[in-house]
C-alpha cells in the first residue's frame, strides 16, 4: 500500500512525510490518513492564499469548524488536526515557526454510542432458561460429574442473573457479594428484607432492593450452596473449586448462557444492567429513582437512558401508527 500522493506537493510536507515514515517507522495506513489530512490543509491555504508558515490559530478552528460543517467526522477530524499538529511540531524545530497554530484545537466530541439493552422478551427467556446437564457442563468430565454439578450450577447462573437483571448490579458488586453480612464484607443480601447492600464505585454503599423471582433465585441457591463442601471463602458466588468467581468467569458463563437461550446478540453482565435502567425507567419515567438504583453520581450518566426510552418508543410507533406505516410504506 502506497501513500497517496499530494497534489501540488509542498516541499515541507513531502519533507515531512519523508520524516514520519523513515524516522517514525509510521505504519502505512497511518502514512494514508495522514496524507489526506495534508492534502486538506494545502488546499485550505491555496484557497486562503497563505503559506505553510503563515497559518496561525484561528484559521485552524475556522477549518476544523468548516470541516466538521461539511460532513467529516470527529474521529476523521482528530486524525486530521493530530497530523496537523506533528507537522508543525516538526516546522518548529527545524526553526520555521515559533508557534504551533493547532496547539489548543480540539476536535468536536464524537456521540457516546448508547448502551446497548436486552429486550423485555429477551431478558426474560435468559432468566428462565432451563440449560440440559450437558448443557451446563463446561469441560468434558465424566457422566457422573456432571451429573453432580449440574444442579448446582444451575441454581447459581439463576440467581446471578435474575440478581443482575433484578437490582441492575455491576459486576463487581454483584461478585463482591458474601453468602452472610459482617463487617469485611463488602456486600451481602439481607433476605428478610429482600434488599442488596453493595459497594459501588468509589467506595460508595448503596441499597438496592431485590425482585421477587431474584430472591426465590437466591433461596435455591444458597440452599445448594449449603449442600456444597464447604467452600474456601465467604463469597456468595462461588467457582467449582470453592473460590470466589471472578469476573471473566462470569462473562464467559453468561456468553455461554445466552446462546444455550437463543439470545440472537452476545450477552455481557452490564448488558443485564442496561437492561435493568431502560426497563424501569420505561415503565416508572422516573429518573432521580433509576439514578439511586443505579448508583450513578450524575443525573447525566442515567439521562442517556432516556434516549434508549425514546428508540423504544420510536419503534412502537413505527410499527404501530397508520401515518408511520403509511409514510413508510411510500415508495
């Protein structure tokens, strides 16, 4: 793969690319990028009649603005203005300009991509997945082994999952959880009163109620726990080999789990989360309450929700409005 060649090449930039690839080793798809973004600033200085060296701050936000305005992405932008900004780096010390014109410029911000949420159906039918022995088993081991482990094993994916689903746990409260409160615990589910206390981020402790189907989950479980060896910790959700699970432990068995569902997307634990914040803010519209549920320390961070509520509304409409179905339906 060639760099693009530049048209009407300046001699400093050909200098430059010269630069990046034999002293930098620069990869040549970065070269590529890089090209492009030099080609947009010559021609933004023909047009303006400037040289290289005359270019100054504010012509550089003027043309990050304008690019932006035509279409361009941030990420494309940023590209563009970190090339910038290493050219002339470069031109400052070889002593042809005392200031960098792109030092200070940013980038518009790129949208935060949405969290992505199970559906109701969906959420439901990982909840209530009933897994075949052989299902479960995750290693080849004799009949008779899984046999043994199956039961178990079944009884505590269902509790972390309706847990997870339940409260909108992270995964890290979720597994810093305790099978009984004391006081090095971090967390630990209080079954008289069917809530959760957890330790969020920043050492925060927050609590959290437990549904219904959570707590006849947890009963199960711990009732199999009881019936386990005894394990080497104190952890609630413990690994076949007594210790407390970790979390790639419980990514890989909830990837597992969602495809012996026939969940069609791959399942994460924050997805259970997502799922918890776009489901009850659907039903309740009540923010401030998802945001203590949540343990979110801004308002902010639980608003995106809200447009995940918003795309869920969109498409009830879509499918259901006779002037949605006939604006769609145009040709």
């Amino acid at each position: 793969m060639n760099t693009p060649a530049l048209s009407s090449p300046d001699s400093l930039i050909t200098r430059h690319v010269d630069h990046l690839r034999v002293q930098r080793r620069l990869a040549e798809r970065t070269l590529a990028m890089y090209g492009d973004a030099f080609k947009r600033l010559q021609a933004l200085c023909e047009q303006h009649k400037l040289a290289l060296t005359d270019v100054h701050p504010h012509h550089v936000r003027g043309w990050t603005a304008r690019l932006h305005a035509q279409g361009l992405g941030p990420r494309s932008i940023a590209i563009t203005l970190a090339a910038w900004r290493g050219l002339y780096k470069w031109l400052g010390r070889e002593g042809l300009v005392q200031v960098n014109p792109v030092d200070g410029v940013k980038p518009p911000k790129a949208a935060k991509p949405l969290p992505k949420a199970l559906s109701v159906d969906h959420a439901v039918a990982l909840a209530d997945h009933q897994p075949d022995a052989d299902d479960i088993a995750a290693s080849p081991a004799a009949q008779t082994r899984r046999e043994h482990e199956a039961p178990w094993l079944h009884a505590r994916d269902h509790a972390m999952i309706e847990l997870l689903y339940s409260s909108g746990l992270r995964s890290a409260e979720l597994l810093g959880l305790d099978a009984a409160a004391s006081n090095d615990a971090k967390g630990w589910i209080d079954m008289q009163a069917a809530e959760a206390h957890v330790l969020g981020k920043g050492s925060k402790r927050r609590l959290v109620p437990v549904g219904q189907a959570a707590m006849k989950a947890l009963t199960a479980w711990l009732d199999a726990r009881a019936s386990l060896t005894p394990p080497t910790c104190d952890a609630l959700f413990i690994s076949r080999l007594g210790g407390r699970l970790t979390p790639m432990q419980l990514r890989n068995r909830l990837k597992q789990l969602a495809q012996q569902a026939g969940l069609p997307t791959h399942v994460h634990p924050h997805m259970l989360r997502h799922s918890f914040a776009s489901h009850l803010l659907q039903s309740s519209s009540d923010l401030r309450a998802v945001q203590e549920l949540l343990g979110h320390a801004h308002i902010s961070t639980t608003q995106v929700y809200t447009k995940l509520d918003f795309q869920h509304l969109a498409k009830i409409y879509d499918a259901a409005h006779p002037r949605a179905k006939r604006q769609r339906d145009k040709p």
